[in-house]
C-alpha cells in the first residue's frame, strides 16, 4: 500500500479547499469558538500573508454550517450542539478593490465587490446606488430574505488605503471613502448578529472604528496571540514528515533544523505581554516545500513600497533596533501615512513587539528573514539591480578568500554609493534616542555597512557581548568567521591614528573572546567617506 500524507497548502487560505483536498489545517478553531460564543464585533490586525484570509473562510464555513469540514477539529462539538443556530454570511474581501484608476475608479470597485456578494447570497440589490448605500440595502435585504439576522466578515479592510501610505492626499480621500461605505454597520446593526474585520492598519482619524459601537480589537491579547501564525509546538505536531525529510536532504537532524528554522522565520510577537513568538506560516511553508531558507515573505508583497518608504525619509535599518515604545503606541499606532515610521513598519510587520529595556515595550525585527530583507531592500535601492548582484558577488568572494583588500574594495565601492547628506539627520535622531556610545560619523557608517552585509545574505552581528566590550561587526561566512572593528576620522584626526586605535581595541578585547576570527581594523577617513586605512590583527 502506497504511503499517502497531507500536503502543504502553500498560497491556499479557503478552509474548505484544504480540507477537502487534502492539506494540512491547523487548527485553531478553538478561538473562533470562543468568539462566536461571546458575540459581538472584533477587528483583528495582522501582517500580510499572516492567515487572516484563511480565519475569515473558516468563519464563514462555521456560520453556514459546513459540519463535514469540521470533522476532528475543536469546533466540531459547537457544530454538534442542538442550540447551535447557522446564519447568512455576507463576505467582502477589500484587497480586490481597484485602486488604479483613481477614486472615482475605487468606489465603482467597490460596488462591484458589494454587488458580487448579495449575488453570491441571492439577495437583490439596486445597483444604481453608491457603494455605501447598496451595502446598507445588502444587509437588510439579506436578514429579511433569511429572516435572520446576518455575519459580516469583511478581510482586509484597509486594503484600499494602504496602497497610498507614500501618497496622504490620496489616501485621505480613500479613508473618507471607506469609513462612508463602513458606517453601514453601526446604521443597521439591529439586522447584524456578528461582525469580524481583519487588516494590518488601525485607522486612528476618520476610521471605521468611530462607526462602530463597542469594538472588541482582539489584536494584541494575549488569549487571541495564536490565532494566526504558527507556535514551535504547531509545527513539530502537524508537520513531523517534512521537517525529517527536510533533515534528511540538508544532513542534520530535526532538532538542529528546528533551531535554524526558528531563528530565520520565528519571532513575531502580536501579544501585549511578549510570551508568545509566532512563525509566518507562508514563508515557513514554503520553506518547507523548497527545503531551502530564503526570504519568502518579503519577496511575496510589494517590497518596492517599503523600500520608497525607507528612501523618501531617510531612514536605516539598524535606528529601529530595540526601539523604545509605549504601550498605549503598541494599541494603537496611528493612520500608516501620518504615523512615525516605527507605526508604519510595526504595522506592516516588518518589525514587532519585544520586551522594552527603557520602556516596557520595544520594536524590533522578528526574524532573521526579515532583518536581511530590510536590509537587502535599502542595498539595492541605493544600487541598481545589476551593481548590486555585481557588489554580492565580490563580497562574497572577498570573504571566502579571506581578501581584505577585496573586502576594503568592496565595502568602499558601496560607500560611495550612499548619498551622505540623505542620511545623516537619521542618523544624529537615533544616535540621540537610543543614547548610542558611538559618534553620528561612526553609526552612520556601520549602520549602512551592516545593512549591505545581511542584504548580501552574510550572517552579520552587531555588538555582541563579550567580558570586555562588544565589537562592531562580527560576520560568518562558509565556515569563516570576521571580525570587524570600525572607526571614523573627523574633527582633525587621522585615518592611521583611528586604525591603530582599533587594533589595539582587538588585541586587547576581543581577539582572545574569538582566537578562529579573521580580525580586522577598519578606519574611515569622514571628509572622504571612504575606508584609507586598516589593519589585519593575526
């Protein structure tokens, strides 16, 4: 008899296509259940491609009924109970908005999607109407028609707007639109039972949240912190065969690769307390189907806003390390054209909650796979694509051949890249707030040497501890170890004087915490901005 297993349903987020089909769910039904039992309206925000399509599916399976999906999973003893009541289920997806052809374009969009769903119901519809208007019509003809009160689950509800977080004059516009076209929900809420939204964004000014009465945001507690996302613990329970045969092909056992998979992939944090850490469930099941660690997440969505986002202001990868935020920003960070960068990219996923040293919280990155895709986005938006394929090669082959000159080479190549001026301001507000030892020179030029390091796809540190101090740079490559002390000539100092200094910092340091490390002192001379001097401790 032939083995026969579940398959990874890499991209798929309709419930009833990977149960019927034979994929792998896991289940977190349990939290539905608990919504469902409670009533009410929640909001649920979450980085793209984090599962909410999927949650939003399965609640719509739950609410018509469709027990034989819920076959061994926790909701199925709700589905059985004789008090368990079905209801119509009125589903938007807000992401299949058309916003290319400006805001006339976007609310004739969205009344097709309106249009679409009573279709879908068999509910009539007058189609002469505004979108706001045919949505209130949909959910009152829906109850009558049932004659039941309706669900509403509406999936990325902010799609439409944060498609111009780097254009505010339209995106307000978009807002306006859309808290119009969600006021329905707080007009006929006598024919509503239940209402679950789900986006990436809280909208702070003009929003849907001022619509609604008595909102439950189920986004950062911690009862809720699993619902999307998988924990180390639902990956070795629903996924033993491909980690053994992933093991397998790369040589090592499953619990080594279980370590490495939670150090590219683990770490986004969506409680206020910071106990639980969750993997992206598309970059880990693609992991799992590629049996290769790659930068899945950010190579799916539109990196390229991302990185305009990063240029337009100036911005670095390293400032946002171990930022300091408060809890009450944590709740609710602001509109994502009008927040502080820090709510941008928390709200976009790109960096998540932490335990705070200053304050009780912090942001940071997540993951391995994220940290070196920000810092491959601002690489190669300050190369081209074909020079910055051209720089990763020669670095790369710099390291494995242990080239300092190649490595100088490079690394000064890529300075002369870098519009100084763009960055410099960045540069003295993070040296403030985090009240960095360094000068603004010195953080400056390590932050962006850094960011081209891990963009090229070298496992780079910075400022590791050590009994006497923390170097600058510490990087692996093919089994070869660098480290990299770096110091800037300003104010009338010379690049030989500032590369003997750091010498002597690795002689006395840290060359004896890493006695297999190639150590190098590297000296900048600032009014060149580029690397004149260095030296090879042996």
């Amino acid at each position: 008899m032939e083995y026969s297993r579940l398959n990874l349903p890499v991209g798929i987020h309709t419930f009833e296509r990977i149960r019927k089909e034979g994929y792998i769910y896991v289940d977190k039904t349990k939290y539905l259940v608990e919504m469902i039992r409670t009533g009410g309206i929640y909001f649920l925000a979450r980085p793209r491609r984090f599962g909410k399509s999927l949650t939003v599916s399965t609640l719509e399976a739950l609410f018509l009924g469709k027990k034989e999906l819920f076959k061994g999973l926790y909701a199925e003893e709700l589905m059985n109970r004789e008090d368990f009541v079905t209801s119509p289920v009125i589903r938007l997806d807000m992401s299949a908005v058309d916003t290319d052809c400006g805001i006339s374009g976007i609310r004739e969009s969205m009344k097709e999607i309106t249009i679409e769903a009573s279709e879908s119901l068999e509910v009539d519809v007058p189609h002469n109407l505004s979108a706001s208007n045919i949505f209130r019509k949909l959910i009152i003809n829906t109850a009558r028609k049932y004659k039941q009160q309706a669900v509403i689950l509406i999936d990325e509800y902010d799609a439409p707007y944060t498609e111009f977080v780097n254009d505010p004059v339209m995106a307000d516009k978009v807002r306006a639109v859309l808290r119009d076209y969600y006021k329905q929900l707080k007009a006929n809420e006598q024919y509503i039972r239940f209402i679950f939204i789900t986006g990436i964004s809280k909208f702070a000014r003009f929003g849907v949240f001022s619509t609604l009465n008595n909102p439950e945001d189920i986004s950062l507690m911690p009862r809720y912190s699993e619902l999307c996302g998988y924990t180390h613990e639902e990956i070795i329970r629903y996924f033993p065969d491909y980690l053994e045969e992933t093991a397998i092909e790369m040589q090592i056992t499953v619990d080594d690769l279980m370590t490495k998979i939670r150090d590219y992939y683990n770490g986004f944090t969506f409680d206020r307390n910071c106990t639980t850490k969750l993997y992206n469930p598309f970059s880990t099941l693609r992991f799992l189907n590629n049996k290769e660690f790659a930068d899945f997440w950010v190579e799916s969505g539109r990196s390229k806003v991302i990185a305009d986002f990063m240029k337009h202001r100036n911005l670095t990868v390293e400032e946002f390390r171990n930022f300091p935020i408060s809890t009450d920003f944590a709740r609710s960070p602001g509109d994502m054209d009008t927040t502080p960068p820090e709510g941008f990219l928390y709200q976009s996923g790109y960096l998540t909650l932490r335990e705070g040293t200053i304050t009780d919280l912090a942001l940071d990155y997540p993951n391995t796979e994220v940290l070196n895709s920000m810092s491959a986005l601002l690489s190669k938006n300050i190369l081209t694509e074909k020079s910055y394929n051209y720089f990763q090669n020669s670095l790369l082959y710099a390291l494995v051949s242990k080239s300092i000159e190649d490595f100088v080479d490079v690394l000064n190549r890529f300075l002369s890249c870098i519009p100084y001026a763009d960055f410099s301001s960045a540069a003295k507000q993070t040296v403030k707030l985090s009240k960095s030892r360094l000068t603004v020179q010195e953080w400056l030029y390590r932050s962006n040497i850094i960011s081209f390091l891990r963009g090229c796809g070298v496992v780079t540190f910075a400022e590791v501890q050590t009994s006497l101090g923390r170097p600058d740079i510490l990087l692996t490559h093919q089994g070869h170890i660098w480290l990299v002390e770096l110091k800037v000539a300003a104010n009338g100092e010379t690049a030989k004087q500032k590369a003997e200094e750091a010498f002597r910092q690795i002689e006395e340091k840290y060359a004896k915490a890493y006695p297999e490390a190639f150590c190098v002192a590297l000296a900048i001379d600032d009014e060149k901005r580029q690397i004149t001097e260095f030296l090879v401790c042996v």
